[in-house]
C-alpha cells in the first residue's frame, strides 16, 4: 500500500508541476486528453451500432494517430520554447512581435480539440443521437478560423 500512495505522490507531483508550467495550455491539453479517449470510446462504438464490429487494426490505428497528435503537442511546445528564448522579437511587416508566452501549441492544441469534437460528433451521429446539423458546422467554421489564423503568420514576406 505504502508503494501506491508513493506512486500516486509521484504522478501527481509531476503533473502539478506540468500544470503550472504550461499555464493556461494545460487546460487545451487536457481537453484534448479527453476528446482522445472520448474519440476512441465513440468510434468503437459507432463501428459496434454499425454492425462492423470493433476491429483491433482500426483500433490500433486510431490510437497511434492520437499518439501522433501528443508528439505534435510536444514539437510545438519545443518551437514555442525557442520562439520565448532565442528569438523573442520577430519582426512580421511592419509590426515587431514579442514572443513571452507559447503562440504555437495552443493554436495547434485548439485546432486538435476542434478535430476531436468534430469526431465525437460525428461518431454520435453514427450512433444514431441526434446531433443538429449547425454544431458540425459551427465548429468546422471555428477550426477553419484557426486554420486562417496560422495561415496568416505563415504567409508573411518576413518568415521567408
């Protein structure tokens, strides 16, 4: 018993200090966290309603894309460390940028939770729960506006 309550003391140690560390992105990811496994349970059991059975292949697959999602997370937070530390003025068109706070993985970190509802969504519909038409629209329409957003910084004469 004495070993759990040391593990537990441990995990719990280490995700308060990620917790405060990544601030107000510790909140996306954990979002995202949820979505995964929210994701996964849906389209197990979507394909399960659909008569298709649940299959360890589309299982698997499913999970290493999600695992890919976390690697994404990571790369990004790397970026972003080395925006706050090496780089922190940019200059983009006439405006000079001050990077003090993480710009890159929150923005992909929105996007994939938006990826993620979209899915929960869409595997309730294929469930047969009636989902309104407008909310896949809704939130396609927002993950297109972070879309746009990247877009913009992307596209600057200055980042070439």
């Amino acid at each position: 018993m004495d070993k759990i309550k040391t593990y537990a003391v441990f995990v719990c140690g280490i995700f308060g200090v990620m917790w405060g560390r990544l601030g107000a992105l510790a909140w996306l990811i954990l979002a995202l966290l949820i979505f995964n496994v929210a994701d996964w349970i849906t389209g197990s059991a979507a394909s399960a309603v659909e008569g298709k059975g649940i299959s360890s292949d589309a299982g698997r697959r499913g999970i290493v894309k999600k695992v890919g999602y976390w690697i994404e997370i990571g790369v990004c937070l790397v970026v972003d460390m080395l925006l706050v530390y090496a780089l922190p003025e940019l200059s983009i068109g006439a405006t000079v940028v001050t990077f003090t706070h993480p710009i890159v993985a929150p923005m992909v970190a929105v996007w994939l939770d938006l990826n993620e509802i979209l899915s929960v969504i869409e595997n309730l519909g294929r469930m047969g729960a009636p989902v309104p038409e407008w909310l896949s629209k809704f939130i396609t329409v927002l993950k297109n506006k972070v879309d746009v957003a990247g877009e913009k910084i992307s596209e600057d004469e200055d980042l070439k």
